[in-house]
C-alpha cells in the first residue's frame, strides 16, 4: 500500500468517524434506544483503530512527528480534547444538558482538527 492509499483510507475514516459521532449524538439527543445496540458499540472502535493505524502509518512514512510539526500537534491534541467530550457527550455526561454542550463542543473541536488538517495550520 502506498502513501496515497493510506492517507485515503484516513480520510475516509475520518469522515466516517465524524459522520457516525453526529449520528450517535442525534440519538443521544433523542433518548433514541439504537444507541444500546451492540453493532453501535462495536463499529465506532473498528473505524478509530484503523484512523488511528493509518495515521501512525502516515506519521512515520512521511517522517513529520507531532511535537515537531505544530499543527500535527495541534491535531493530537484536538483529538484528546474530541475524545474526552466524546464521551462526555455519548456516556459520562450526568445531565443532558452537559452531553448536549459536550456534544457541540466535540463537533467543533471535529471541524477544527479537520480545517487543521487541510490547511496545515494550527491556527
């Protein structure tokens, strides 16, 4: 597999990742039962792992190391903070107020990853 294949299988992964959180948010917000499914618990961890590998496959190929580029930096540390209101929103969230807040901050903390990705700047 080349670079190119890797970075379209992140891409992809990324998309799929962030539409299917958006998906599962909309459920949140509705009290919907989907949510409880197994095969909703399941595909999310399948989708990251590969974005996550694929990533890692890029980082190194490509020899550009978070903490010496800025805006992979920037990158690794948008997605801690899309993780932890990740789950916030989808599990830890006592209120749904906070999971609803936790879910529009994680969809924002999404669009900048994804604005950072495409133009290289973490800023």
């Amino acid at each position: 597999m080349n670079y190119l294949a890797v970075k379209h299988l992140h891409m992809t992964c990324a998309a799929l990742s962030g539409a299917f959180f958006f998906v599962r948010g909309i459920w949140m917000l509705r009290d919907s039962a989907l949510l409880q499914r197994r095969w909703v618990k399941i595909v999310p961890h399948i989708i990251d792992t590969i974005l996550l590998v694929s990533a890692l496959t890029m980082v190194v190929w490509s020899a550009q190391y978070p903490f010496a580029q800025s805006w992979l930096t920037a990158k690794v540390l948008g997605l801690i903070l899309y993780i932890a209101l990740g789950t916030i929103a989808l599990k830890r969230g006592k209120t749904k107020t906070v999971r609803t807040t936790a879910f529009v901050a994680a969809l924002a903390v999404f669009g900048y990853i994804v604005i950072v990705a495409i133009t290289r700047q973490p800023y």
